[in-house]
C-alpha cells in the first residue's frame, strides 16, 4: 500500500526553540491517523509544514507523492486543511462560505455534496446565518464542510475538537469515520487521550519528538506494569499518601479516579491497600486495571 | 481571472456588511464636504472692527461709512479709552480696532502726512493678515475718491500714486471654498486608499483567515487584486461623489478636463494604495496598522498643502514634501479643477506619481511574500 504522507528526518527550529526534532512520521493511504500529545508538543507546526504553510529547516516530506516545498501548488488541490483556529469568514454566511471555498477550487457544493453531505446536513439548516453567529460545533463542522467541499485526498485537522463540547465531540469524531469510509487519509491532532482510541493508529508527540507509534494497542500493550485504578472520594489525601510508597512508578489523578503504577512489579494490590489504610481510615476501593495511552503518556515523562 | 472574480464578489459581500467601513464611504463624503468645506473656512464674514474717530471730520466720516457698507466688517464706533480698547481686543469682542487720529481730514486736505493706526488680533495670524489687507482695500477706496476732490481745490498736488490692483486668477473672487474643497477630496480618497485598504488586508490576518485561504489554490496576485481593486474603485466613486456635492453646493468650478482628473486620481489611489498594503505587510493587528498610519498620514495631510501654502513652507520642508504623494496630488487636483491644467501641464507631478507608485506597490507586493 502506497503511503499518503511520508516525512522522514524533520526539523523546526524557530529562533532557538527546537519545534521539531528529526521526526519521522508516516501514514497510510486511507488511513486515519492521530497525532497525540499536549499543547505545545509540535502538532501544529508539523502540520502547517505539511500544507506548505510553512517551511521546514530540513527533512524529506513526500505529502500524497509531492513536496510541499516545491509542489505545493498541486498539493493544494489534494490536501483539506482546518486549521486549529476557527479561520472561515465570520461576516459571511454558512452558505457563502461554503460556496467561495467550493469555488476557488473550481467545483460547486452541488458536485460534491454527496462527501460532505453527513457535516454539512446538519448545518444546512442555518445557511444563512453568518458565520460568526454560529456556535462552536456548527463552527467546526461548518469548517470540515469547508476544508471537504473540494474532494480532497488528504484531510489535515487541528485539534478540530478542542474547545467543543462532548457531545459534539463524538459527533464530530462519527463524522469523521464517515469520511474516511469515502476513501480520504485523516491525519488529525488532538491533545485529548481519550480520543486517541477512535484512530486506526496514533504517534505520541511530546517536545517536538514523536515518542511512540503505532495502533493504539499495540501502544498499550508495551505497557508492562501492573496498573489499578483507586476510587475514593477523598482523591487529594490519598493521592498524597500513596505518592510516599516507594514500590509505585507513579501515582496520578485521573478525573475522579487515581492511576497507581506499580516499580516493576514490586508489589501486589494487597501491599498497596494495607499501605494507605496505615496511613488513614478514608475509603477507597482498589482494582487491576489496563493500562490506557495517557498512562503510556505519563510513563515517558516520569522515565 | 475566474477566481479574482470569485475574490471580488466575496470582498464587495464583506465590505458591504462592515459596519465600520460602509459609512466611511458613504457617509464621510458628505461629511467633509459639508462640515470641513464651510467650517475649515478663511472667508472674512461679518469681522467685528472698532472705530474710535478722534477728528469726527466729514473725511473720516466717510471712511466709517465705507466700512459700515463693507459685508467683511461690523463697525462698533468706540472712545478713545486705551485700557478698554485694550481689554475689547484681549477679550475678543473686537478683533480689530482702527484709529482715526484728530486733524486727518485737515493733514490730508494741506498735504502733511497722517497715520491711522490699526491694531488687529493676531492670534490667528492668517485672519489677521487678511484683516489687515480688506481694511488697507477700504481706506484705498475712500483716496481713490478723495484724488478729484483734492486736485479740484488746489490746494495741494497728491503725488501720483502707484496702484497696484490685484486679480486673483484661478478664484477670482478669493472663494475659499473652492481651495478647501479639493483638499478635503483629497484626504476623504487618501484615507479610503491608505486607511480601509490597509485594515481590510490586516484583518485577514487577525481573523486568521488568511490561513485558510493560504491552503487553496489563489494565487498572490489574485488575492492582492481582489483586495486592492475594490478600494480603487470606492475612491474614485467617493471622488465623484465629493465632486458632485461641491458642483451642486459650492458652485465648484472644473475648469479641466473630468477625464484627466480620474487618470490622476487613478494614479494617486494607487499610489496610496500601495503604501496602505505596505503597512499592512508589517502590523498583526488592525490597531497597530491604525496607529502607523495615523502617524504618517497626519504628518501627510499638514504638509501636503491642504490648509496652508507649501511655498512658504521652509526649504527643508518643501524636500520632505518631494515623498509626500499627498503633496502632489493635492497640486493636481487643484490646478485641474480650478486652472483647468491637463496631463501635459503637469507631467512632473504625473512621473513623481507613478514612480511613487510603482516602488511602493512592488516593495509592498514583495513583502507581502515574506509574512506569508
């Protein structure tokens, strides 16, 4: 199978801040690939490098068989970008956004909206409403009609998630499997783990490196700890106290929950138990667990 | 040529929708022209001048009466107390008060020299010199009458006096509006030129639609003409518009020719143009766009000759003008519409343009490059 993006020995620096660092990074045709990681991880500039937006200090880039740097005319045509910021007309209409960018590529919504058809369906009701006026998920589904309406082979998203409620998430992450069903490759950056798992598979980025990639189990299973999860009600006390035992790897909270790792298999749920009803009289309950990415995350910074 | 359609028809929508720019061109044509041209006026109307006539002679008389008659004065007729003089012209319910000394009518009539004094409120030193020059016209006319008299009483032999009578061509009737007009056009298109082209292009930026827009396949120039060319067209319907007004309400003459006047102004909106897009290269933001150009553009308009008279700017002056496209345009506009002058009058003016022109947009268009 032939390979939609393929980047080999990437570097960014801007002015002394290494962004990228020797990444490699490459995805399937029809793929749908996530880049994982926190703000400030490089997701974005790798993938304004990708679109042509910007260039790279150094590196092999081969996006849909063209360089960015040179074919970025043709590459155009090819590629769907969103970028992380909301960057459509706000003072137009949903409509006459939608119809400028069909447009310029030369097409219409009409002979395309059969691809965009399960985003924008749900908009088409406010097309004339503009833009601005919309709220954050019609924004971002308004966003991916646009980067869409052109039929593009490759689909770049920024973070299109971040600051859209969780119901709309999961829409948007539905719509999204729709999309890749019509034969286009997905790469899409999210700093939420938990969507991690939606991807048929992910790299981990962290400070411009990417740390780990693969399938989302195959990254999970390289996780060879033991793992419990420890409800209580009293998260911060007993995150505090088992934090002193020395046998855990580490000790973090996640949501209501806390993420106990245990040093390479030192000790057993009993041990830990007995070690924090020493310490107070709260209540808890313990359980072995799987290991998730964000636990695969943490594991990397805390090594 | 399709997509530049596409982009044209997409800045119209935008520019028709935003609340900022649309009275700018709408609104500020009749605002300038209405408020600026009457209020920014020099016209000597209704100036209120005391009289203090100490000889009460049938000469002196008679020179009050001449200023009594004069549209430009109100005469209040005042004693010869200093201190209240004094405080009439400090407190401003004079500006200017003239003296009649006693015996005029007998030094002139026996050929001894008099004086009459004239103290005018300067603090505004272009009222005062025009103060000054209708009051010398008023006593002009009054010895224009006198000359017979005196030559039939033979008395004395006036000695021939040179007259020199002025005729102010090009405003034969010194109408100021008709000199305020065209400078008021002048800065309405330059701020349409610099000001909206400028934010328009910055707030591509700012909104980060500029990054969307970077990933299709518009090219630099389509994009650049979609966003410049409208503005062009909104200056030169805004001069129409300005001229309009002044044809039907200052009676403004135009004595050139309407089609030499648009090439110019064709010429100068790019000119100005050009630098808007410059400064729009290196501001982020709509705000830091703003605070550049004001700095520039006041520093245009106040010595680009629209309220004052660039020759008797100092010589170092007159140099920083030659980068002033506002300077130029400024003479155009003027010699078009009241000297009736044509391109091949003013060919220096059109190269010094057209070169400004030139290097302004391709610096600016070759900037533009970099920040992308």
């Amino acid at each position: 199978m032939n390979n939609s993006i393929e980047i080999y020995n990437l570097n960014k620096s801007f002015k002394s801040v290494k962004a990228l660092d020797n990444l490699k990074l490459t995805v399937e045709q029809g793929g749908f690939y996530g880049l994982i990681g926190p703000d400030g991880a490089g997701k974005t500039t790798l993938m304004r490098i990708i679109t042509g937006l910007l260039l790279p200090d150094s590196g092999d880039i081969m996006i849909g068989g063209l360089n960015p740097v040179t074919d970025y005319r043709k590459l155009r045509l090819k590629l769907g970008y969103m970028p992380g910021k909301f960057s459509l007309y706000q003072d137009l209409t949903v409509e006459e956004n939608l119809s400028f960018f069909a447009k310029v590529f030369d097409t219409t919504i009409k002979e395309n909206y059969h691809l965009i058809a399960p985003v924008y369906s749900q908009i088409e009701p406010f097309k004339n409403r503009r833009a601005g006026k919309l709220s954050g998920g019609m924004k971002q589904k308004l966003a991916l009609s646009c980067a869409l309406v052109h039929k593009p082979e490759i689909l770049i998203l920024d973070e299109p998630t971040t600051g859209v409620d969780a119901v709309s998430r999961r829409e948007f992450w539905e719509m999204l499997n729709q999309i890749r069903q019509k034969g286009i490759t997905i790469l899409v950056s999210t700093p939420y783990m938990e969507e991690a798992v939606l991807c048929d598979k992910i790299s981990l980025m962290f400070d411009g490196k990417i740390i780990d990639s693969g399938t989302p189990t195959e990254i999970t299973s390289k996780f060879k700890e033991k793992i419990y999860i420890l409800k209580t009600t009293r998260l911060r006390e007993i995150l505090k106290i088992a934090r002193q035992m020395r046998e855990l790897k580490s000790v973090n909270a996640f949501g209501q929950n806390l993420h106990l790792v245990v040093r390479d298999n030192l000790v057993g749920i009993h041990e830990i138990e007995s070690f924090i009803k020493k310490a107070c009289d709260y209540e808890f309950e313990i359980e072995p667990s799987q290991a998730d990415i964000e636990d695969c995350f943490i594991d990397y910074l805390v090594s | 040529m399709r997509i530049l359609l596409i982009i044209l028809r997409k800045e119209f929508l935008q520019i028709f929708r935003n609340k900022m720019m649309l009275p700018i061109i709408f609104i500020m044509p009749f605002v300038q022209t209405l408020v600026l041209v009457y209020a920014a006026t020099l016209d000597l109307q209704h100036t209120n001048i005391t009289i203090v006539d100490l000889d009460h002679s049938q000469m002196s008389e008679k020179l009050c009466s001449k200023f009594d008659a004069s549209s430009f004065f109100d005469v209040n007729f005042g004693q010869c107390d200093y201190d209240n003089l004094d405080k009439m012209l400090l407190t401003e319910t004079t500006k200017a008060v003239l003296i009649i000394p006693h015996n005029f009518e007998n030094d002139m009539r026996t050929g001894i020299k008099t004086q009459l004094q004239l103290n005018i409120n300067a603090i505004d030193g272009q009222t005062a010199g025009l103060i000054n020059i209708y009051v010398n016209q008023t006593i002009l006319s009054l010895l224009k009458e006198l000359k017979p008299f005196v030559n039939k009483t033979d008395l004395m032999v006036m000695p021939a006096s040179i007259q020199a009578k002025p005729r102010f061509w090009y405003n034969e009737t010194l109408n100021y509006k008709h000199f305020m007009l065209p400078g008021i056009l002048t800065i309405l298109i330059s701020m349409i030129g610099i000001f909206l082209t400028s934010l328009n292009l910055v707030r591509e930026k700012e909104m980060g639609t500029i990054e969307q827009i970077n990933v299709t396949p518009i090219k630099k120039w389509q994009f650049l003409s979609g966003k410049l060319i409208p503005f062009w067209l909104i200056g030169l319907f805004d001069l129409a518009l300005g001229i309009l007004i002044g044809v039907i309400l200052f009676d403004l003459p135009i004595e050139g020719s309407i089609l030499s006047l648009f090439i110019f102004s064709g010429l100068y909106l790019f000119t100005a143009i050009g630098l808007g897009l410059l400064i729009s290269d290196f501001a982020d933001t709509q705000q830091q766009a703003m605070f550049t150009i004001f700095f520039f553009f006041l520093i245009f308009v106040l010595m680009g000759g629209v309220f004052t008279s660039v020759e008797s700017m100092p010589v170092w002056a007159q140099y920083i003008n030659k980068i002033n496209p506002l300077y130029y345009f400024m003479k155009i506009i003027r010699a078009i519409l009241l000297k009736g002058s044509g391109i091949k009058d003013m060919m220096n003016e059109f190269f010094a343009l057209l070169v400004y022109g030139i290097i302004a947009m391709s610096v600016a268009v070759w900037q533009y490059r970099k920040t992308n």
